[in-house]
C-alpha cells in the first residue's frame, strides 16, 4: 500500500500504457481473456486514482521525479534547477483525472457490446487505452514538453478512433479535420516551448513559472499557447471541427474526444494561472478568455437550434457549455490580482467553472452515448427520421431525460448546481454576462425538449417497428454517467467543498506549486 | 472575405514571430543551465558516453517512452483503419 | 514488382542495410544513433525490398500480424525496463555500477566501452525493434491497400 | 539587438518556414497539401529547436574520442528528435486518411466535399 501511494503518480500513466502494448498481443487468447484484462486494468488504474487523490486532498501536493534516486527530489542534490521530468500532481490535477477516470470506465464498459462482431477491436480498445493515457498524462504533469507529448498522444489517438468507421466518408473527414488540428495545435505548442526554452533553459512549469520574466517573448509563447489550446478544446473562433469529429465518432468515443477537449482546457487554465499568472495583471487575458466564453456559449447554442443530426446538435451543445467553463473561470482570471473581488466572488465563479467541467464530462458524455445508441439500434442519426422510440427503448429514453434536464439547468440535477454558481458570482462581476448565460440555458433547455419530442415520443415511425432496447453492457455504460450526475446532484455542496474548492485553491495558488518543486533550491 | 481575414492572421502572425526571432538569444550563445548539469553528470550518474542518448533515456525518458508510444499509437491507428471490414471465414 | 536488376541489386543490399541499422542500435549509448534512428535505417530496408519485389511478395513472408508481435514486444522491452527500475522510481537506471551494461566509463573523453549505459542499450534494443516493426507495418499497409488488397485482421 | 540580426538568421529562417505552412493551412484546400503544410510547420519547428540548442563552437555532445571543445546543448537534440518521430507518426496517419478518402470520392480536394469546408 505504501509502495502504491508513493507509485501512484507513475503507475496510473504506466498501467494503462502496458495495456495497451498487451492488447495486441492478448487479440489471439480470445475477446472474453482480453476484455477481462482491460477491466482489471481499467479498475486498477481507477484505484490507483483514487488512492492518489485522497493522498493530494489530505497530504497537499505530490511531486515525483522519473528517475531520481528519490520521487520528491526534483532537483539534484546541490543544484539549482530541475532536470528531470516530474509529475506534479495537486488539487485541480487530480481532479480532472477523476472526471477523465469516470467518464472511460463508462465509455469502455458501453463499447464492450457496441463492438460486438466488429474486426479490429484488439486496436479500437488499445487505442482507447491510449487516449485515456493521453488524457492522464496531460493532466498529472509538470513539465512543458511533456505535455506536448501526451497531447500528441491523445490527439493521435483520438483522431484515430473518430475515423474507426473508414467505410463512411464523412468519418475519414471528420477524423482528418481532428488530427490537421491537433497537429497545428500540438506544433504551436512545441514553438512556444522552444521560445520558454530558449530563454530559460528549462522545461519543468514550476520552474518556468518561478524565472518568468513576462517580456516580449513569453507573450508571444503566451499567445501561441493560447491559440494552441482554444483549437484544441473547441472555443468559438476555431471550433468548426468539433461538430464534424464528435458527429462521426463511434460511441464511448465521443464522450472521450469531449473529456480531452476538457484536458486541453486544463491545461489553458494551467497556463495562464500557474505558469503566467501572479506577477503580472491577468485582467486583460480574463477578458479574453471571458469573451471566448461568451461567444462560445452564444453561437454554439446559435447553431444547434437548427441541427437536424442528432450528434451535431449535440456537439455545438458542447461547445456552448464549454462557454460556461471559459466564462466561469475567466471571471476568477480577471480579478485574479484583486484580493477582495477575488474572494467575493471570482472563486465562487472559478468553482462554477471548474464544477462545471466535470458535470458536463458526464451529462454531456452521457448524451452522447444516449444518442449513439439511437445510431446503434436505427442507423441514422436524422432527427426528422426518428420518433416514438421512447416505447422501444425505455432506459434511453430516461438517461436521455436525466442528462438534457441536466445540460439545461433544471433545479434539482448537477448542471444547475454549477450554473447557478456561474450566475451568482458573474453578475456580481459584470450583469450582462449573466443574463446571456441564463438566455443561452433556456435556449438549450428548448432545444433538447425538441430533441426529445422529435426522437422519443411521438407516433412510432413504421420503419421503426423492429427496434429494441440496447444491449445490457451499453445500458450499463450509461447508468454509471448516469449514477454520478445523480450523486452530483444530491449532494452539490458536498462535491464543491470536497474536490471542487481545492482545485480552484490550487489553480489561484501559484506559489505553493511552485514551491512543491523549487523549495528544494539552494 | 475569408481571403482577406487570412492574409490579416497570416501577416500579423509572421509579423509576431520575426519580431519574436530578432529578439531570441544570440544564435550561438543559449542559456544552459540544465544542460551544462547533463553533460558534467551523464557519464557518472548514467554510465553513458552519449549525452544526448542520456538525456533521450534517462533524464527524459518518459518523453522517450511517450514517442514510442506515439509511434505505437499511429501505427495501431493506420491498422486500424486498413482493416479488412468483413470477417473473413476461419481457415481461408 | 521492379525488374530484374533492381531486385537483384536489392537483395545484396539488404544484408548491409540490416547490419548498418544493427550498428547504429547496438552503439547507440556511445556514438551518434540509437534505436529510433537504426530503427529507421532498418525500416527504409524493408520498404526498398517492398518497392523491389512489391507488396503482395513481401505479403507472403512478413505478416502483419507477426510485425504487430514485434512491436507490441519492443515496446514492452521498452517499458519493462522503465518498470524494473520501479524499487526506486520508474525509469531509474538500475544497471548503473552493475557488471552488466554499468561499467562507468572514465570522465571526459575516452575510446567508449560497449558495456556501458545502464538500461540505456536495452531500451534502444526495444524501441529498435518497435521502430522497425512499426515503421515496416505502416509502409506494408499502405501499399497493400494501395494495389487494393485488404489488409488481414 | 541590431548587432545581433546576422546571427539570427536561422531563426528568421524559421519564422518565415513558419509563415509558409501556416499560408497553406490558410489557404489550401488540397488535403495532400495539407499534409505538407503540416510537415513544413513541423520541419520549421525541428530546426527551431537544434538552433536554440547551438553553442559557437560546440561539438556534439559525445564523449566517445570526442574532440575538446564547449559541447552543444543536449536537450534541444533530444527534442527534436521527439518531434521527428512524432511528425512522422501523423503525417504517417493523415496520410492513412487521405487515401481512404481517395478511395472514397476519387478526389482530394477537400472543397467538393461536405463536412471539410471549415
């Protein structure tokens, strides 16, 4: 148990890694051996997270240095800089590798059935074990180039699993439009490391973040990195492939692809606060993060009124609650260097966002895999070719019901819990941005109520007679995203004291993540 | 429209990184403080006569074990969408 | 299929081109190279043999199944390695002041001594054959696809 | 910082490498070219990296029968050599892509088709 917990940081990225070396090699010992093995794996990797974070919520920060003589030196013995790669891993790290944890549990689990009779799932499911890699990686680490290569890593991943469907044209594009991006992003991000680098001659972000000097050049990283990141995680002026990847991804998938978004937007947040942050007046990129926001959340609700494809729909919903995300954080941004507007009320907003992120990995992966099961059963993700299926497929239709009163807000579900949190403390902060968040939930509340008429009531359509619910393992996928929201949901307050505020604590706190890898300097 | 708004982003970006590049450290003379500790130690600490393999392995292998993972990674994905579609039937 | 020539020329190159690329992954903790690098020499070898003789040649003697073998197992060498030294911290060299690949070499510049490195010459061993196995897949699948053959499971 | 622009040179070179791919990105529709703007940016972002690592003088940073002199800096080569790999790795990928795409509308111009007009 000792040696798990002082392991931990390095054994959650290499378990996973392992299995996705094995898989190919376990293809031939038949699926029922190698479906057994990803899920002891999986439910390893899921304790090992679990372990961690209590560790990180009781102990504080946990640093661990690939290949030191001891995990927590970060730095050699009588040097003044760190030299090897580490993990630094604190309260919002941990965080999002619970959110990314729960929503690929539920996604494998969905996929176990999704995938019956189809070739290549030896490769689908090592895959998806990289991606979920990728995610992890990007999450726990500390260091600049690092995370270049877990982005790289998820990215290739991902894109890979969106084109799984190569006989459809349209999922060759979608999965195209993904890896072009991602590899824009990914170099964009790689320059502005060479220019942190060039000046600094390190590579560790504690270390970068204690020597930043903010002149023309770190602006220009700054810059670059942001661009790089807003690609990534879809915000609204570089959003246009997200609707065509989420769309034509296949199921368990999706969910995935969307959780990396959020993996980018950590690492945006991780960024501007923990590397920049501080020193220098953050109010100028809160507003422009705030402005990301709000055009986020506007046009992409805009254009999904008018979607007839289920999962486009739903994706430009996605973007629109990463709107929320931006918007929430980028208040706490803005005021970052204002103590007494920070306390009154840029942490509450900066909880709402940070909750915000993993309410929506779960209300909104669930929709997905909602809407994937429609696919699975009639083949068409055509609204106008859809109706009456809630007879046929009771379940569907319930975690439909429980995530699209979720996604809009409705009282008792989660996604109020954040929004209302969004919408006290923004309008404390600027009025008008409150209001269009409230109009954009309203308008995503009429959407999906439209979803739901069209899709699941309604008279049966004849070509529909056939269908039936989906099978257990798919049904089972869906509940697991569907217990969480509703734990989420029952126990709001609980949620935010007990993950949700020491992620924003962490975020505001540049200094002790700095002195979890520099107290040791001379 | 999208002509003109990409001339703008393309000139304005260029524009960024020349000013960027002018600025840089003289070519030549780079700051070293990680580095310098990479190449005194790498001999005693790894046993190793090629920094860079030490650096590669050693000082920064999970980066190396992080491309080899990429390269599995995109080899998996380009099998993976060359994969025959239908099942063929056992012993053909 | 290239003709007769080309293959002929091909087929003595190939020897050299394997024994070069094993060079450069062997010597890769003493002189410029490692495993990517001879990985990748070797690799260029096996797409000059499917250029030769073409892909539904080659088909019959390197499966991709038996490539993805290879590289899942070069990766696990890989990883393996960094696992081993898990009773410290992962990826520390354990080899280091071990008869076996630890003896320190004298500091400063000296003739090199192939008993060096630590884990370093395992590991590009494994990431050698990953990359080949890896780099030989990708190429082999492309032109089978290409001449319109369906790849194998 | 005027005295230093002659010795900058392979960082100008870079910047303008840089505007090269992101002038095909930008504009191209062809997703072959794609692929070769990615490849461009990637090549501009390798060479950024061995020059940052450049010392006047250096040799490489091996001890093997090395000749005396400052080393160059380790790090950056190491880099790059990460990011090769990657490069190929989706370029390798994005490829797998375009040839399926081929195969599906006999075209790659990206502009004929439905979902890459972004």
């Amino acid at each position: 148990m000792e040696f798990l917990t002082v392991h931990s940081p390095a054994l959650i990225i290499a378990l996973p890694l392992l299995a996705a070396f094995v898989i190919p090699l376990l293809g031939r010992a038949g699926a029922t051996i190698r479906d057994t093995f990803n899920v002891a794996i999986l439910g390893f990797t899921a304790f090992l997270v679990a372990v961690l974070a209590i560790d990180v919520y009781t102990g504080g920060t946990r640093v661990y240095t690939f290949g030191a003589t001891v995990p927590e030196m970060a730095i050699p013995q009588g040097y003044m800089v760190p030299v090897r790669i580490m993990f630094e891993v604190d309260a919002i790290s941990i965080f999002m590798a619970l959110a990314t944890t729960v929503v690929t549990i539920a996604a494998f689990i969905y996929s176990l059935q999704f995938l019956k009779g189809e070739t290549g799932q030896e490769r689908f499911y090592s895959l998806l074990m990289l991606l979920f890699v990728g995610m992890l990686g990007l999450e726990l680490t500390g260091d600049m180039f690092n995370m270049f290569v877990f982005l790289e890593i998820l990215s290739i991943a991902g894109a890979g699993l969106a084109s799984y469907r190569v006989n459809m044209a349209d999922a060759v594009e979608g999965g195209f439009k993904y890896i072009v991006i991602s590899a824009v992003s990914a170099l964009m991000v790689l320059f502005a490391i060479g220019i942190l680098y060039a000046q600094y001659n390190l590579l560790s972000i504690a270390a970068l973040a204690h020597n930043m000097q903010y002149n023309t050049l770190d602006m220009i990283a700054l810059g670059l990195l942001a661009i790089a990141f807003v690609m990534k995680l879809a915000g609204v002026p570089l959003h246009m492939w997200a609707p065509d990847t989420y769309a034509v991804a296949p199921a368990g998938i999706t969910p995935m692809i969307y959780t990396s978004s959020a993996a980018s937007m950590y690492a945006l947040y991780r960024v501007t606060f923990t590397l920049y942050g501080g020193a220098f007046d953050t109010g100028a990129i809160g507003w422009v993060v705030i402005i990301l926001g709000v055009l986020s959340m506007f046009i992409g609700v805009m254009m999904a009124i008018h979607q007839t494809d289920i999962k486009r729909l739903m994706a430009y919903h996605a973007i629109s609650q990463s709107g929320y995300m931006l918007l929430g954080v980028g208040v706490g941004l803005a005021v970052l260097t204002d103590p007494v507007a920070l306390a009154s009320y840029g942490r509450d907003a900066m909880n709402g966002g940070i909750f915000h992120i993993i309410n929506n990995a779960l209300y909104k992966g669930m929709l997905f895999l909602t809407a994937e099961a429609i696919f699975f059963r009639i083949g068409t993700r055509d609204l106008n070719r859809m109706g009456g299926l809630g007879h046929k497929m009771k379940w569907t239709a319930a975690f439909f019901i429980i995530g699209a009163l979720a996604i809009s807000g409705i009282p008792p579900f989660n996604g109020f819990a954040s929004k209302l949190l969004i919408y006290e403390s923004v309008f404390r902060f600027n009025p008008l941005l409150s209001v269009i968040a409230m109009f954009v939930s309203l308008v995503t509340l009429a959407s999906f109520t439209k979803v739901f008429y069209s899709a699941f009531t309604g008279a049966e359509m004849p070509s529909l007679g056939q269908v039936r619910e989906v099978p257990r393992s798919m049904l089972i996928g869906m509940g697991v995203l569907a217990a969480c929201i509703i734990f989420f949901s029952i126990f709001p307050g609980l949620v935010v004291d007990a993950i949700v505020a020491p992620a924003t604590d962490a975020l505001i706190d540049q200094a002790s993540y700095i002195n979890g890898v520099m107290g040791a300097a001379p | 429209m999208r002509q003109i708004a990409g001339w703008i982003l393309l000139i304005v970006l260029v524009a960024f990184l020349i000013s960027g590049a002018l600025s840089m450290h003289p070519f030549g003379y780079p700051p070293s403080d990680m580095d310098d500790y990479m190449i005194e130690n790498s001999q005693a600490e790894t046993a190793n006569n090629n920094v860079v393999a030490a650096v590669l392995f050693d000082y920064r292998g999970l980066d190396t074990l992080g491309e080899a993972t990429v390269l599995f990674t995109a080899v998996t994905g380009v099998l993976l969408l060359f994969r025959a579609l239908k099942r063929k039937e056992k012993g053909s | 299929m290239l003709s007769k020539i080309v293959r002929t020329i091909s087929d003595q190159l190939i020897l050299f081109i394997l024994v070069f690329g094993f060079y450069i992954i062997t010597h890769g903790h003493l002189t410029p190279g490692g495993g990517f690098q001879g990985g990748a020499v070797i690799a260029s070898g096996v797409v000059m043999m499917i250029v030769a003789f073409g892909s539904n040649q080659i088909k019959k003697s390197l499966r991709e199944r038996h490539l993805a073998v290879v590289e899942s197992s070069g990766a696990l060498i890989f990883i393996g390695m960094a696992f081993a030294g898990l009773g410290t911290t992962f990826f520390y060299n354990f080899l280091v002041g071990t008869p076996v690949f630890g003896i320190i070499p004298p500091t400063g510049p000296n003739p090199g001594n192939l008993w060096t490195g630590g884990v370093i010459p395992l590991m590009n061993l494994g990431v050698g054959l990953k990359v080949i196995a890896g780099l030989s897949a990708v190429v082999l699948a492309m032109a089978l696809f290409s001449s319109g053959e369906e790849v194998e499971e | 910082m005027i005295q230093y622009i002659p010795y900058n040179i392979p960082f100008i070179a870079v910047a303008l490498l840089v505007g090269i791919a992101l002038y095909i990105l930008i504009f191209k529709r062809n997703m072959v070219k794609i692929v070769m703007g990615v490849a461009i940016l990637g090549a501009a972002v390798n060479l950024f990296l061995v020059a940052l690592g450049y010392r006047a003088g250096g040799v490489a940073p091996i001890y093997t029968v090395s000749p005396q002199g400052p080393m160059v800096l380790p790090v950056p080569q190491a880099l790059t050599l990460t990011s090769i790999v990657i490069a190929v790795s989706i370029i390798a990928l994005m490829l797998t892509m375009v040839m399926h795409t081929y195969r599906h509308t006999k075209d790659v111009d990206a502009k004929k088709s439905r979902t890459m007009k972004g």
